[in-house]
C-alpha cells in the first residue's frame, strides 16, 4: 500500500497521504464501519444491510460483495490473504470468510458482546476478547476450533497477541484498565491502570495500552509500567505510519 492511510465512517471510505498531505481518493459506501487491507484490496464492512465490500486498493472501485453479520466489530485477513476473519458482537461469534468468493466457511460462538481480536506472527493463532464473558478464547485461525479458554478478571476489551505471550485490557471494578499478561511459559501478570480500557498493541519491544486519557507504556513481561502520558479521548482505533502513531477516538 506504501504511504497511504485508508479509512472508513461517515458513509464513506477515504484514502489519505501521509498526516497533512491531504485526500487521494475517497468513495461513497453506505454503514462504512471497520476494514482491513491486504495487497491489492481493501475490505470493509457495511453495517447497512451486515455487507462487505471489497474494493480495489488504489482506486477504491468495488470488486465484490459478501454477505457478513450483524454489528462487524473488527475484521483480520489471514498473512496468505486467503481467510477473512469477521467479529460480529451482535451475534457473539467470529464468521470466516473464503476471501476471494465471499464463501461462509465457519461461523464459531466467541464469548457475550465480543470486542476485539488479534492474529499471532505465523497467522495460526487467532485470540478473541470475548468482552462481557470475562475471558479470552484462543482459537485456530484456519478452522475456528476452540483451542484454550483463559479467565480473566473483568469484561475484556482488547486482546493482543506477541511472540507468544497474550496481552489482555480489561474493565476493572473501579471503572479504570486491569493489564493481564500470560506468558507462553511462567507466571501471569497482572496490572492496574488509570482509565477506562481502549486499545492495545505492542510496538517496539514495548506493550502500549490506550485507555481512556491516557498513553501507557508497560514492559513487555508485563510487571512494569514504563510510562504514562495524558492523551485525548480512549481510543478505539489506531494504527501506526512510520514513527508516528494514530490513535481515533469515535
């Protein structure tokens, strides 16, 4: 895709140039809600009639439609760019999709009010936060098969996967973020932060947890909290271009 930003809402799909450079191309699609990229195609879900579009990634010209699910949440293709993984939190389940004929291939039941998910290096792994069930649900990414169940303690909000350590936020009873960290092998970590749970990635050898007015940076054992820096809003969505980071508060 090189330097370009492609981004969905207000029924409509926009590609941007890097921060300041302004709208390459922009296109009309009804619902725009979340989407994923992968080589020459973009696809976003329509939460007008629980659609998805795929489009042409440099023109935005449609190429196909599929049928998706209700509430399209967040959405993975697989590194081959053959699988479309689809968290649809109406329907508490992740759908799988042929990425190239829109077949339904495997519909699996994926917590209460699903929120997120995250896909590990090889692509194999698929983790779920399973939101008002209170856990994490590892799944294969190839058929959905349920591989490991992982209690957490309180609504999961984001779920991150790395070198095989899982990085949950989650909702704690003081209305602020709880960090839980489970190491492929060792003892679990657990956390607290300030705010309200947003997103989570690691980045740079470094766990950063978006929460709500806040930035934090936690060592990737999870047992340290690095830094925190104020920041507007809790971020729902980000991404990263370069050595800048994007955070989007809905």
């Amino acid at each position: 895709m090189g330097k370009r930003i492609i981004v969905s809402g207000g029924d409509e799909v926009r590609v941007f140039a890097p921060p300041g450079r302004g709208v390459l191309e922009h296109i009309r699609l009804e619902g725009a809600g979340t989407l994923c990229a992968c080589g020459e195609h973009v696809f976003c879900a329509s939460n007008w009639g629980d659609m998805v579009w795929r489009l042409d990634a440099q023109k935005l010209v449609p190429t196909g439609l599929f049928a998706g699910g209700p509430d399209m949440r967040n959405m993975l293709i697989s590194p081959d760019g053959e699988r479309l993984m689809i968290l649809c939190a109406e329907a508490d389940s992740v759908l799988l999709l042929d990425a190239v004929c829109g077949a339904p291939m495997v519909l699996a039941r994926a917590g209460v009010n699903p929120q997120h998910m995250s896909l590990d290096e090889s692509g194999e792994v698929l983790a779920v936060a399973a939101g008002e069930s209170g856990e994490v649900l590892l799944l294969s990414a190839r058929s959905l098969a349920l591989l490991r169940r992982l209690p957490m303690p309180g609504i999961v909000l984001d779920v991150a996967l790395c070198a095989g350590t899982v990085y949950a936020l989650c909702l704690n009873e003081t209305l602020n973020s709880t960090l839980v960290t489970i190491p492929r092998a060792g003892a679990r970590q657990i956390l607290s932060l300030s705010g309200m749970p947003g997103r989570i990635a690691c980045e740079r050898g470094d766990v950063i947890c978006a929460t709500e007015g806040f930035l934090h940076t936690v060592s990737m054992d999870g047992m340290r909290l690095l830094g925190t820096r104020r920041v507007s809003g809790r971020a729902s969505i980000w991404m990263t271009a370069g050595e800048t980071l994007l955070l989007c508060d809905a």
